[in-house]
C-alpha cells in the first residue's frame, strides 16, 4: 500500500477525540526535529503529537519515527517530498474534528502557550497564534542581518503587531472543513525553494470565512538554524517572498509591506536596499514566467 493510502487508513480507522488538541510538527528537516521533539512533547499534558514526515523512508528517519512513537507520539510518512501546504493539508485531513496547533520543526515550546491555546479555542477561537521571538537576546546583528530581516527568519519584530505565522498556528480543523478551506500548495515550502505565505492566505481566508483569531499575550521561541543568517538565505527568502506575491495576486501591497518591513527602526539602509531588491527580482521572474518568458533561466535556490 502507497503511503498516501496507508494515510487514509490511519485517518480512517482512529479514533477520534473531540476534546483533544493535536499538536503537529510538518517537517523536512529531520536534523531540526530531532533537536527539539523531546522538548517539545516534554511540554505536552493529554495533547497529541503528531509528527508528519515530508519525505520517503529511509534508515535514519525510520529510527527516528521509532524513538518519537516509543515516547507516546505519532508519526506518519508523507513517502515522498510533496511540500509544506501538502502536509499541512494532511493534517487537517487526519483531524478533522479537532483543534490543531502547527508547529514548525526549529520551533520550541513551552507549556505556557500550549495551555494558553487550550483556553483560546475552548473560548471560542478558530484561530490562534503567538508572538514568535529568538531564543536569546540581544540579538546580534550585521550589516546584512538588522531589525528589518526578522521576518525573514519567522521572528516577529519587536513594534509590529504579532500575527498568526506557521511556526505557531492554532487552527480549528472542523470550522476549516465546514468552509472548505486548505492550504495553497503555490505557496508552501517545497523541496529547496522558500515559497511562502501559505500560512497567512489560510489564516486570511479563516478569517474572511468568520473565524476569531486570538494572539496569545505568552511568546513562543523560534530557534532559527545558523545557517538563515547568511546573505544568500536571506536574499533567496526575499525573492521567494516576491514570487509568492505575485501568486497571491498582491506584489504591490507586498512590496509596500515588505519596504515597511525591512526599514523598520534600529534596520540597516543597505540590507534594505539588497533584500528590496531581490524581492522586486522574484516578483518579475514570476512575472516573466507567466508570460512564457526567458524558459532557460534557473530560478533561485536555497541552500537550507
């Protein structure tokens, strides 16, 4: 039996707790969870965890799979690399009755927030998110690293507003069924390219469909990987930015925020500048290949 089908057959034949919240890693990257899941189930009290793996079997993440379900988790293959969006989408699919909190795998926990969350949904919210912040501060920046490129990395920067991003995203599965909501497969992660905003499309459509979305006053650690820091991450993450834009249909609000964004207070003017314009980049690349335009040309890639 294919995986998607051996999928079905877990959704199919479990059974269901209505009161339960699920907690849900969607990883690719077995060195992140394999850093954090210990953590982040230790913070666990009658919640499920459930880890979806977006890759094919192999002996390293068998192993693995092993040690979380040996813990009290539950792990399921994706049997292939199909994406970020997919797996989410999975998710809602095998909960489909239950609140669900998506957590990234460099995301780490703590039981303030769970239990925050618990309480936001019981009173009734549909959507619930947290400020997300670096694991030390102060931070330290660069030339090319200032105040304005947190967003690249999923932090939230200090005098903005938080909203709901993937790395923390309660979702009430059943009113996201009822109104037949899923995520964009154009703008989730997949593979090496650094699609985005399919975390804040699904949450936008929540809530234009009626949902009430609840910001947690306690902050939840995102714990980036070094390697995000570096110039061609984050050039690379402002270009995909820019092509994602497009797909939503709204490269100029984009551009609007993303300037906002990376010239927000204590922000570096040349960093600015440099990501500005590898967002601008993406969104004609976007542009040019709608329009069947320049076919030899490799789009940007990451290196994480």
């Amino acid at each position: 039996m294919g995986e998607r089908g051996a999928l079905q057959c877990f959704i199919a034949g479990r059974n269901v707790n209505d009161d339960q919240m699920v907690v849900a890693v969607c990883c690719g990257r077995l060195q992140d969870l394999r850093q954090r899941w210990e953590h982040n189930i230790a913070q666990l009290y009658g919640e499920a965890f459930f880890v979806l793996l977006d890759c094919a079997h192999s002996a390293e993440a068998d192993a693995l799979a092993d040690t979380i379900r040996s813990a009290g988790g539950l792990v399921r293959f994706h049997g292939e690399r199909r994406g970020l969006s997919a797996a989410r989408n999975s998710v809602l699919a095998a909960w489909p009755v239950s609140n669900i909190v998506f957590v990234d795998d460099d995301t780490e926990l703590n039981r303030e927030a769970i239990t925050a969350a618990r309480a936001a949904f019981s009173d009734g919210a549909h959507v619930v998110g947290a400020r997300l912040v670096p694991p030390e501060l102060p931070v330290r920046w660069s030339w090319h690293f200032t105040p304005g490129q947190m967003h690249l990395v999923g932090w939230h920067p200090p005098g903005e507003a938080p909203r709901t991003w993937g790395a923390f995203m309660g979702i009430d599965a059943r009113f996201a069924h009822r109104n037949g909501l899923r995520f964009d497969a154009r703008l989730g992660r997949t593979g090496r390219r650094l699609e985005s905003g399919d975390d804040t499309s699904f949450v936008a459509a929540m809530k234009a469909a009626g949902a009430r979305e609840t910001i947690l006053a306690t902050a939840v650690v995102h714990n980036v990987d070094p390697e995000r820091f570096r110039v061609r991450y984050l050039a690379r993450r402002a270009y995909w930015q820019g092509r994602s834009e497009i797909r939503r249909a709204q490269p100029v609000a984009g551009l609007r925020k993303e300037w906002a964004r990376q010239t927000v207070p204590g922000a570096g003017l040349l960093a600015a500048r440099l990501y500005t314009t590898a967002f601008i980049t993406g969104v004609i690349h976007e542009i040019a290949d709608r329009n069947g335009c320049d076919k030899r040309r490799v789009p940007m890639r990451s290196t994480s």
